[in-house]
C-alpha cells in the first residue's frame, strides 16, 4: 500500500493543546475565525467569497472544529458554523472518537451535509451513509502514484529502485552550459540522481524582485538532468545552510522583527513571492509532468534550538510543507534531520514528512589529520536508529559525507579529499548497506565555487569540499572511482533493496573475531555478508574463512584452499544466491561490479584487491573455459562448480556455460565504465533503473554517454591520455563504432570484446605571462583625498531594525540597515577636535577571518587583522595630536566576509550584524570626543543592485566596484600604468586590471584553468579580490590562507578571446604591498566528447551615472 501523504489528511482535532496535522481552518461561533489557514479559498454551493485564514485552530471540539483537505484540487474544504459542527459531529460519533486528543482521521469526509452552506464537495472513495471516506493509496494518488514507496525503497514508475545522489549546487557553477558536463560525470558514476539547493539570497535580494534569468536561469538545469537521465531532488529551502551567506537568507532579513525559521505570520509571508516563484518551477520539472523531479525536501535540517523559541514546532513545519503542496509539489515530501532524533517524521503530528532522513558526516570536518578515524564514527546502529524513527519509510541519509567544509586558515582542500577518500569510501558508504539504506545522497558530489561573495564567513572561495569531482571539474581523486565501483555495484543489485539486515558478529559467520559480518537476509533472492575489520581503523591486513548460510546449507568458504584477505580500512560485500541474468551464483568471494545480459549471453564483471585469493562457485556440473589468463582454478565437481583465482594485474576471463565472467584487480577496474543505453520511452534515464540496458566500456578517462543509431555505437567520451579503447558486450545488432563522433575501427578479441585504438593526441597549451600584460592601476581609496566628497553616500541613521542587537552608538552603523548586505563596507564619521582626543577604540564585526582598517584624514591609523575564528573584534587606535576647533574625517573600511547562517532555531545567527557595533573616541580627560555625523556605503545601489547579470552579492562598497570598475573594459583615462608587482607604499586599497586573451582548443579539449596567487611570506599582510570578466572569483587573505589557486570555468573566462582581470589588493600595512605572483595555469588537457561551452556573455563596463 502506498502510505497518504501525512501533509494533507482530514483532521479532527481535541483540546486547547493540539496541534492540527494538516493545513487547518478554525470555525466558531462567530462563525469564521481569522486564526487558521494560510491562503486558503473557500468553497461550497455558490461559491462563498473567496478569503485568506491565518493562524492554526486550537479551540477544540467544544467551539471549533478544524477539517480540512487542502491540496485535493488546490482547495480546502471547510465546515463553517457551530450547527454544523454538532451535525457533524452526530453523523460520525460511529466512525470516530472524539473524546481523544490529539485525533487523526486518515480519510476524507465528503458529501457534507452542510445545511449553511447547502454544498458538497463530491470525492470519490467508500460510503459510509452521507459520508465517502477516502483510503490511503486513493489520497496518495489523488497527487500522484509515479513516486511512492514502502519500508525498503522508492518506487520510480512501479519499479522498485535504490536512488544513489549527489549534490550539486548550479549557483556554484554559474555556467549554465556546463551543467550537462557535471550531470554525465555523477551518471557515468552509476549514479541515478542529484540533490540541489536553490539559494533565495540571489533571486529575491530585494524584497517582491525575483530575477532569475541568465546564469540564475534553472529552466537549462532542469533540461541538463532530464539529457543526462538524472533525477532530481529539490531542495529550495526557503532555509538552505549550505555554507552559503546568510544560509541562503537575503540580508534584508536582517531587519526583520519577526523570529526567524518559526510560524511567525511576518516572516511566512516574507518568503511567500521567493517561494510561488521557484515552486511552481520545480512543480513545472516533476515526474508527474514528465520531468526529473521525484523528491522535494521542505526547510533545511530543522533540528537543533537554542530553547528560547517553542521547538519543534510542528505548525512552522507545517506550513512550508503546505506552501509547497499549495504551489503545485505532488512527489513525496521529504526532510534532513540534521540529528537522529526523529523530528517531523511520520507519524509526529503537525509537521510530518513523507519520508524522514537524517544527516550523516561520520568523521565530521577536521581535515587536519585526514588519517585519524575516531573509535566511535561508523554507526553500528542505523538499522536499529532507522526502524525507531520511521519503519514504514525508505532508509533515507540525505546528506551523506563526501567531503567537509575547510575554513580561512585551514588545511586546504586536498586534505579533505585524503579525510573522505576511497578507503573512507570503502568502510563508511558501504557501511550504510547494513542500515538497509534506500535513498542515499553524497554532499558534495562536485562543491565548485563561492564565486561573488556568496559563501559565509566560515570559508572561502573555494568550495571544493574534497568531493569526488573537483571544483574545475577534474577527475584524479581515487574516490570518484571507488564511487564509481559502489554505485554499480548497487545499481545490478536489485535483489538488496528487499533484505532486511540482521545483527553484526565476529563470530557466526567468520573464524577470526577481528572480522565482523552484517548479514543482509532476503527472502530467497539472495543474501549479503557486508564484512569489515571489527576495530574499523586499522591499517594492517587480516585473513579469514566465511560461514554462509547458502539455499543448499551453510559452506565454509574458501572451499578450495587458503584463505580470504581483507586489507586495512575497507570492506568487501560477499552475496550467496545472487541472480546474474538467467544464472545465480551459489557464492561469491569477489565484489561485483555489473552484470549485463546482452542476447543470449550474459557477462560479469568481477574485481578485488590485488594479489587476494577469491572463490566463486554455481550448483551443478559446469564446464569452465578459460578465455583469457592461465591462474583460474575450477576442478571437476559433480556437486559443485567451484572457481579460484588469485587476483593479478593481468585481467583472467573465464567463460562458464553462456555466462562470460571478468576477474579484474581494483585498479584496472577503475578503468571500466557502464553507460546506459536510452530507451524510447524514458531517453536517458534507460529501460529501467536498476540494471538498465548497457554497455561495458574499458579504456577512457571518462565516458558520458552511449547510444545505439541503425547499426552503429555511439559512444562520447573523455581521454587524458592514449589508451586502447574495449567495448565489452556491444548491444545485438550493431557492428560499426563510433566515438565522439568519429567511425573507429575495431578489431574482436577472443571473448568477443571489439578493440580500438582511438585517434588520441594533445596539443601544448601555451598560456600569457600575467606579469608581462600591460597592467594599469587607479586607487580604490579615493576617500582619502582631502576633499573628497561623500554627499551622495547614505547617511547614518539614529536607529536599528535589527531586532537581536540593539544599538551601542547614536545612530546605526550596521550595514544590513541600510541594505549593504555584502562586500566591503566603508564609513566616513566626523568630529571637532578638542585637542584632547588620544584614542579611537571601535568593535567592528565582518565576519570570521575579516579585516578593517582606520584612516585619519587621509593619514593611516591602524587596521585589525581578525583570526579565522573569530568573526568580531575590538581595537584601539592611537590618535595624533589634534588642534582644538578642527574639523576632521574618520575613513574605515569593514570587509563583509559573508552573513552567518542561521543553524540553530532561536539564535538568528544570520542577524549578526556587519559594520560598526561600538566605539569611543576618548580624550585625555577621561571623555569622549562627539562624532556627530556618520555616512556609510556599500554595494551601489544596496539592494537595488546594479549589475543584474552577476547578481546582487558580486560587488562590495569599493570604489572600483561602485564604478564597475572591475567590470571588462573600463575607461582607460582613469587608470595609470602600474602593475600589482610594484611596491605600493603606504596602507591602502589599489586596484589593477589588464587585458589578456586565450586562444585554447576548447571545441575538442576540456582544459582547467586556474589563477594562482605567489603566497611568499615575505609581503606585508593584505586582502586581494580577483576579478575575471567582471566576476569576482577570488578572496585572498595573505597571512591566512590556505587558498592560492582559484579556478575559473570555461564560459566565464573565454577560452577563443580576449579577456580582463582585475586584482583589488587591500594593504594593511603602512608598508604597503607589492603581489609576489599571479600566474595563470591550466591541468592536463583532456580530449572531450562533452557539448561545446557557450560564453557567458559578460556585460562590459558602462557609465554608471549614480556612481560616487
């Protein structure tokens, strides 16, 4: 049966206490109460004005009573008056109890007798006299029956099916043409789905203005996944996290007084026009309407609070899960408890989801020491924790550890990479199988970039993550591969999904208790032994023999000799039982990697470590052929047929009846890839999802696709190097090959397989020398110039809309207040001297790992270097001796290194101000100098930003960003020549720009490419912010690091012409600066059978009028 959807039952409610469990409307006396549900219209005979109801009832049956099924046909359906109520409330005292608190009904009252209103809303389902009451799987599929459900998995089309995701964020990759490249790379992975963000900050930065064209466009995400065969879940917040500014919050939340992430009527309805905008875009792109979409996840890991706020609250939860129904989502509804504790799951009350998941990073985020594990880190009780919370629903992680955040100062991302590697890999996602895990989401699968001021303060540009695909989009991480072999692994395994895991021993199935074993039991579909090393962490090999309960008996296996060998850090999946096409192996030793049946042969592929001995073995006499390699065992047996082998770098292929099986080393099976074959009816996405219709590819660097036309394969593919080219079981039918579009000739091997040797050759890439352009400078601090006029800054005002910190000076100095909510912040605060004045001591909040620095008319001050983790800090300034009666001008530049997010429920971490929290200017006498007038700017523009292309976080308050100046082609009269490798003396804000030009092979090559910055010690401390094409793409902080390479994608950077970069460099010192280095390199080209990258087409820089 497919379980209702919890978001929108019939409910009767009890009790001034209760919590309604669908989107409610109150009735009374007075008849219509104001206090229920949101935007919801009324209907009966005659159609009674159509009204808004806000608030939740919780009156009780003694007054009210709350019935309501919202998203049948998008309407609710209400009973308005006490007579009806106590009509109602006869005609179903049989049906129900109502003396119950806290009531459910799991059906639909229809046919009303609503004497005052005369009208029934007619819905199909069982009698019961006057009343229809509808089943479960009739309201399920009263929104849709292509996405249900049961305890083991979704099922996609009625198929039952393992969803293997990853994340990818397309905002971190503002390169629309290059989301295909990244969806063939997760589905050349064996992976079925991805699970995105959207980020509000950057579509609704001004409130009632979404813009979401261009690179903000999803309509060619959307189009990528559907060409790729991926699924997507959707993840829109309106609450992301995501290491992004503000959580994915705009920073007019700042100034808003209501509670943030609560039922709070002020802050639902500030999300109401980011939210019918990008709902209805994801409703658009659903299964239901043939689009990729099969899951939606409501908020964003409501799950920890600081207890000043009523928590959980099952009313706010509710009321974004009916947002989205209301808008349009049918799929099932998800959420990502960032603990385990259950909250919103089924069966919670108002609030709860369709499906409960939790978030899972086993190691956590220190990448500091990548080798250490913790004792405790891989959980030997998810099954146990997954059957307490939800046993009706898919075991379902929805953010899985592929990697970890690294702050300013860390330890870079390589180290995150080592931290989450393929041994991780090995021992951690596998050990979820033995959760019995349905739906599973890597985060990240590809991080890419905070391009544009987009991060919070707790990292940096890059947001690589050490994920499997990096941030330029390489693949030479071992841990895309060892992927790679898991989600295949998955994907011919159908028969997993119906097990149910049994208790972990070092004893009932191995005979070394150093080894321990989860059983994975079916119901005669074979069954799975998930064994690993006992103390998880240890490097050293062990060897053991298995007890396996098979169909005919329990074996110790090996049978032959010997003994098994499981390396250090890693785990191995042995199966009994397990069908391969028309054959089914009694046991196997070696991990799977495919199968395929191709006419009326079938062909396995098999792997393990190098140098171990392996066992396979079928029922029955069988004739064992070997066709390739001499190191294969199979004695004759009239009982069993037993194969061994040790395993060698040299592949051995044995062929057993029609069943034709690969013994491959780990390594070379690295090499081998499965791509599916597109069926008429679902494209991309094949004839089915497990074990889908494919081909078995050995050679490339990558392959994207494969296809059958008349009789010709087509294959696209990736090369790094020269490599032989195998296809292993060409589809029935064809016999001519093409790759990337080229006719290739092919001879046969001996087991049939077609052999090639495709054109490979790589070109020199010949990259400029940075430091040989024709660099030009203009200062960036004008405001320092006696005389300079700030008159058409924003001026300070005497109070805050900040509803957590209250003012510590006259007037405001918070730049959320204003609408700079990102980028560099400048002041410009002015004073009468006593002549006493002695010090300027000032708190000042930017952000972890920010800088602010403090002129006196023009005259350097000081500046404050924070530490990566420390997001606010307190200085004093020594001031010099000021003459009586005159005039004078403070210049303070704070940087916005990103909003905070808002994680914990109650804190509104996000309404951490950034700007000027204090300050006093004090005098020898004890006393403080009046500064009586204070100006304040940012972004230009603020919230009503200027440069819609970029978006609203790409510039800061510099001045060459006010200009647009970092923008391609600026006024060349402004600049004077100047390289940023000259000495710049004195503390200060100079930006550099110059032209350069590419002229790369990008029609056939895939080459990365990626600025470095020269991080010698030896220059004095500054703040650099790298600009390519007018996108900021890098913030570098020279004393903290770790970042110095900072990649820029093809189609920002225009790889057949000319491009601009520009280099803003904020020196802290009053030694000033000069830039060590900035070069430019590119990796190892890869020839490519991905589509051709199209140019973002950056505007160039234009006149802005309003600019000061």
């Amino acid at each position: 049966m497919t379980p209702a959807s919890k978001s929108s039952p019939l409910c009767i409610h009890r009790g001034p206490n209760s919590l309604v469990n669908c989107f409610v409307a109150s009735v009374g006396k007075g008849g219509l109460e104001r206090p229920g549900c949101h935007n919801a219209s009324i209907v009966g005979t005659g159609q009674l004005p159509s009204q808004n109801i806000w608030g939740y009832g919780r009156q009780g049956l003694d007054g009210y009573l709350c019935l309501i099924y919202p998203y049948l046909h998008d309407r609710c359906v209400l009973v308005m008056s006490k007579t009806i109520v106590a009509n109602l409330r006869r005609a179903i005292s049989g049906l129900i109890n109502l003396k119950a608190a806290n009531m459910r009904l799991s059906a639909l009252v229809s046919h009303l007798a609503l004497s005052s209103l005369a009208a029934a809303a007619a819905i199909a389902g069982h009698s019961f006299g006057p009343f229809n009451i509808i089943s479960d799987l009739e309201r399920r599929d009263a929104l849709q029956n292509l996405v249900t459900w049961d305890a083991h998995s979704l099922f996609i089309r009625g198929e039952r099916v393992m969803i293997y995701s990853g994340e990818f964020h397309p905002f971190r990759l503002p390169v629309p043409s290059l989301w295909l490249d990244v969806f063939q790379k997760v589905k050349a992975l064996g992976f079925n789905a991805v699970s995105f963000y959207v980020n509000w900050a950057l579509v609704e930065a001004k409130e009632g203005e979404y813009r979401a064209d261009g690179i903000f466009d999803l309509d060619p995400f959307f189009k990528a996944a559907e060409t790729a065969g991926i699924f997507l879940i959707a993840r829109p917040g309106p609450y992301i996290n995501a290491e992004v500014a503000g959580g994915g919050f705009p920073g007019r939340l700042q100034r808003l007084a209501a509670q943030l992430r609560t039922k709070s009527p002020e802050f639902l309805n500030a999300t109401e026009n980011y939210m019918s905008n990008i709902v209805p875009l994801i409703a658009k792109y659903q299964i239901t309407n043939g689009g990729p979409v099969i899951l939606y996840q409501a908020e964003n890991e409501y799950s920890i609070s600081n207890g000043k706020v009523p928590f959980p609250d099952g009313d706010y939860m509710q009321a974004v899960i009916d947002q989205a129904r209301r808008l349009g989502i049918k799929v099932p509804i998800v959420n990502n408890d960032a603990s385990k504790d259950g909250h919103n799951r089924p069966g919670t009350g108002a609030g709860e989801i369709d499906i409960y998941g939790y978030d899972a990073y086993p190691l956590g985020f220190d990448c500091s020491k990548p080798t250490s594990w913790r004792s405790d880190a891989l959980p030997g009780d998810y099954y146990e924790v997954h059957m307490k919370n939800s046993p009706k629903t898919p075991f379902l992680i929805n953010e899985f550890g592929g990697g970890s955040y690294d702050p300013y100062g860390g330890v870079g991302y390589d180290n995150c990479a080592a931290l989450t590697n393929h041994e991780y890999e090995r021992v951690f996602n596998k050990g979820t199988l033995t959760g019995g895990i349905g739906i599973l989401n890597v985060y990240m699968l590809f991080g890419g970039t905070n391009w544009g001021n987009l991060g919070h303060s707790r990292g940096y540009t890059s947001y690589d993550y050490g994920s499997a695909i990096r941030e330029d989009r390489y693949l030479d991480r071992e841990k895309y591969s060892e992927l790679k072999l898991e989600a295949l692994f998955n994907r011919a395994s159908p028969a997993y999904l119906v097990t149910t895991p049994g208790e972990l021993s070092t004893s009932v199935y191995t005979d070394n208790p150093n080894i321990a074993v989860t059983p994975l039991k079916s119901n005669g579909t074979g069954d799975y032994y998930v064994v690993r090393h006992s103390d998880y962490q240890i490097t050293t090999s062990a060897s053991y023999k298995l007890r396996l309960p098979t169909s005919n008996g329990t074996l110790t296996v090996p049978q032959t000799n010997g003994s098994l060998t499981l390396p250090g850090r890693d785990t191995k999946i042995h199966v009994t039982d397990y069908a391969v096409g028309n054959h089914t192996m009694h046991y196997c030793t070696a991990e799977i990697l495919t199968w395929q049946k191709v006419g009326d042969q079938t062909i396995l592929i098999l792997y393990s470590g190098l140098g171990e001995f392996h066992e396979l073995a079928f029922r029955g006499s069988h004739n064992v052929t070997q066709i390739e390699g001499n190191k294969v065992s199979a004695p004759a047996s009239s009982m069993n047929t037993v194969v061994s082998w040790t395993v060698d770098t040299k592949r051995q292929v044995i062929q057993v009846n029609n069943l034709t099986i690969y013994l491959l080393d780990r390594n070379s099976a690295y090499n081998y890839w499965v791509p599916v074959l597109p069926s008429d009816k679902n494209g991309n996405f094949g004839t089915s999802i497990m074990n889908t219709d494919a081909v078995i590819i050995n050679g490339p660097y990558l392959v994207r696709s494969a296809d059958v036309s008349d009789s010709t394969l087509n294959i696209q593919a990736d090369f790094n190097k020269t490599a032989e080219f195998e296809v292993i079981g060409a589809p029935k039918g064809v016999s001519k090959l093409s790759i990337n579009g080229k006719s290739t000739e092919f001879t046969t091997s001996k087991p049939g397989t077609w052999l090639a040797k495709p054109d490979i050759t790589f070109p020199e890439v010949k990259l400029p020398d940075l430091k040989s352009l024709e660099w030009m400078s203009i200062d960036s601090l004008p405001e320092l110039q006696p005389g300079y006029d700030d008159s058409q800054w924003t001026r300070a005002q005497n109070f805050t809309r900040n509803s957590v910190w209250p003012l510590n000076t006259p007037v405001s100095l918070y730049g959320g207040d204003y609408g700079f909510n990102t980028g560099t912040l400048l002041f410009r605060g002015r004073f009468n001297a006593t002549g006493s004045e002695t010090s300027l001591s000032m708190r000042t909040m930017g952000g972890n790992a920010f800088a602010s620095s403090v002129w006196l008319d023009g005259t350097f001050v000081g500046a404050t270097l924070a530490q990566a983790n420390n997001d606010d800090a307190t200085s004093n300034y020594t001031i010099p001796k000021l003459d009586a009666g005159t005039p004078h001008v403070l210049t303070i530049v704070v940087d916005n290194m990103g909003l905070n997010m808002d994680f914990i429920i109650g804190d509104e971490d996000m309404k951490r101000p950034r700007g000027i929290l204090k300050y006093s200017l004090d005098t020898s006498s004890g006393g403080q100098t009046d500064i009586y007038s204070w100006k304040i700017t940012g972004n230009l523009g603020g919230e009503d930003y200027k440069d819609h292309f970029r978006g609203p976080l790409n510039e800061g308050g510099l001045f060459v960003e006010r200009q647009g100046y970092h923008q391609p082609d600026p006024p060349q009269d402004k600049f004077v020549k100047k390289s940023p490798f000259e000495q710049h003396d004195g503390a200060g804000i100079q930006f550099y720009a110059a032209k350069f030009a590419l002229d790369l092979p990008a029609k056939d090559y895939d080459i990365p490419l990626s600025f470095v910055i020269d991080n010698s010690t030896a220059a004095s401390p500054y703040h650099g912010f790298l600009y390519v094409n007018g996108f900021q793409f890098g913030k570098y902080i020279s004393y903290l690091g770790p970042q110095t390479s900072f990649p820029v994608p093809e189609g920002i950077l225009n790889y057949g012409g000319d491009n601009w970069v520009g280099l803003a460099v904020w020196a802290l010192d009053k030694a000033g600066v000069s830039v060590p280095g900035l070069s430019l390199s590119a990796r190892q080209p890869v020839l490519t059978g991905r589509q051709p990258v199209e140019l973002v087409a950056s505007p160039k820089w234009e006149k802005r009028t309003d600019a000061y």
